[in-house]
C-alpha cells in the first residue's frame, strides 16, 4: 500500500471546540493521514469535551490548555511541545472570535474594545502561536489558518471579524516571508459558511447557507471533509511550493461579481 501522506509527521492542532469544529475534522484527516497529534485547546471548560473526542484517534495525543490572549500559555505549550514531541511539522490556527454585540449591529458602532479583542483573538494570535512553534520546526513545516470571505468583501453583520480576518491574511504573507528561510510555508484556507459553534449562534445563518447553495458555481455549500482535506494537501509535501496564499474552499461563492 502507498505511503501515506503525513507517516511520521507530527503536529498540534489550535481551535477543537466540539466535535462539529473545523479544527477537530482537520484533525482527524490529519490523523488518518498518519500524522501524530497535539491538542491546544482554550480552557478547562472544554477539557473533558476535547478529551472525549480525542480518545477515539488511533494514538494518544498530548492535550494542553491555551488561551492565546496570554503569551504565558503559548510559551507554555511550546516547552510542552518541545518535551512531548521534540520536533513538529505543522501547526493548524482554527481559533477567531469577536464580541456577539459587534456581529449584531452596524460596524459603525464597533466599540474599542470590542475592535482589540477581535484583533487579539482571531490575527493576532496567529502570530504569537506562530513564533512558538518556528523553533520547533526544524526540518521546515506548514502553518495553516482558516479565514472567510468577509475579510475582502463586506459581509452583512460579519463587521468586526471581517476586519480582523484582513488583518489574518496580511499576516499569513508576512510571516510566510520571515518563515520561508526555514523552509516553513504559512497559508490561510479561506472557507464557505459551516454549521458550526462559531456560526450558528448567528441570526441568519440559516439565509447565508441557502444564498451560498443558491449562487455557488458548484450549486451547494462546502462539507467540512472538504475543508479538511484542503488543510491535508497545505500540510503536506504536495504543497511544497505553495506559502502566503488563501486557498478559497467555497464551491466557488468568492468568484461572483453577483
Ligand atoms: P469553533 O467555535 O468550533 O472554533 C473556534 C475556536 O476558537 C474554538 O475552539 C474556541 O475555543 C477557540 N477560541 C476562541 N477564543 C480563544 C482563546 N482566547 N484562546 C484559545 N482558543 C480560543 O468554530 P469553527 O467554525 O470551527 O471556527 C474555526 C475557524 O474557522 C475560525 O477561525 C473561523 O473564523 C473559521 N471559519 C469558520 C467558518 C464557518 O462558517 N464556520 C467559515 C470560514 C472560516
Ligand atoms: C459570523 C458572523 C456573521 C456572519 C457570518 C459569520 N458568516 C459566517 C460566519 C456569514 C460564515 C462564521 N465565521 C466565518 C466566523 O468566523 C465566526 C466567528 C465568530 C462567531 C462568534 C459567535 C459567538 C460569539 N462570538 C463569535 N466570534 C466570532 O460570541
């Protein structure tokens, strides 16, 4: 039997809610695929969730608890890493969040704070986990992060988030140029609307699908799966020439003028 794709790779996966999370469907490809895994997950709350779901990969997998607000958790899970794993070959970011007030009014009204905590949350940690992790990728590496079509077009109600998913995509250029030296790419998948925690608490999610199987050129919105193996192809070798870009996994939807 062929090889499989990321035999011998190793790697943490950041954003595993529950079990509808993108992050937990890249995980599971990733480890059918053959890569062993590490978990960063946001908190003791979601613990026994994350525990739950990781028993049923085939090896065990470390689990480390990480806000990524606090610089002292990242650093944190580095020495983890580096104790656990000696080396990792990529790092998957699944983690963005904004306050629920700014999702639901105008963008106008966008408060100060509520502006940095996007920021914080869904860019700037792409950043601080990625200097976490460089060191450890000693043989080169990916880093992959999920952003969405808000980020360049406005999307009704997305507001905050679209703001800071720009700002996630400015970064994935930025550091795919001070990280290529190392032979290590960083890459953003940009993906259709998913039934997922981070959308559903949304009014009018439910409109943004159909609207999505309506227009898309491929007449349908995006399974999960597809996300993940996406992420599979950027993590391993077949993408080895690819870094600094956003791979739309929509069905076609960002290709439309209307
Ligand atoms: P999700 O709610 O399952 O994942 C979001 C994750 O962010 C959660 O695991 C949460 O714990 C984590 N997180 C939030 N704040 C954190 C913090 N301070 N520290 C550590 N972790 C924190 O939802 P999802 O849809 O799987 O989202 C994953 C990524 O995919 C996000 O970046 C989202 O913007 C992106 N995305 C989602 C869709 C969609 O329609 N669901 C589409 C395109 C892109
Ligand atoms: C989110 C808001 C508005 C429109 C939206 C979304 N569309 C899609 C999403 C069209 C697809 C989901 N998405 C791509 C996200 O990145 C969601 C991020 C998010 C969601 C929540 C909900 C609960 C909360 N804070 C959040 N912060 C970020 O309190």
């Amino acid at each position: 039997m062929a090889e499989k794709l990321l035999e011998g790779k190793k790697g943490i996966v950041f954003g595993v809610a529950n079990r509808r999370s993108i992050a937990w469907a890249i995980a599971s490809r990733l480890s059918e695929a053959g890569a062993r895994l590490a978990f960063a997950y946001q908190g003791e709350r979601l613990r026994d969730r994350v525990e739950e779901l990781v028993a049923t990969l085939p090896e065990p997998s470390p689990l480390y608890s990480c806000d990524v607000t606090r610089d002292e958790e990242i650093q944190a899970v580095g020495a983890a890493l580096a104790r656990d794993f000696t080396s990792i070959d990529f790092l998957i970011h699944c983690i963005a969040f904004a306050d629920k007030a700014d999702l639901e009014r105008d963008f106008i009204e966008t408060s100060r704070s509520g502006y940095l905590l996007a920021q914080e949350i869904s860019s700037f940690s792409l950043t601080a986990c990625s200097r976490m992790a460089a060191p450890l990728m000693r043989s080169g590496g990916s880093i992959i992060t999920l952003s969405y079509l808000g980020s360049v077009r406005a999307v009704p109600r997305y507001n905050v988030m679209g703001v800071a998913k720009a700002a996630l995509e400015s970064s994935v250029r930025y550091l795919a140029v001070d990280l290529g030296k190392g032979a290590i790419r960083v890459n953003a998948i940009s993906a259709g609307p998913i039934n997922t925690l981070a959308a559903r608490g949304i009014s009018g999610f439910a409109d943004i699908l159909r609207i999505v199987e309506e227009k898309a050129p491929l007449g349908r919105n995006v399974e999960v799966e597809e996300v993940a193996a996406a992420a599979l192809f950027l993590a391993s070798p077949l993408s080895s020439a690819i870094t600094g870009q956003v791979l739309y996994v929509d069905c076609g939807f960002n290709i439309l003028g209307l």
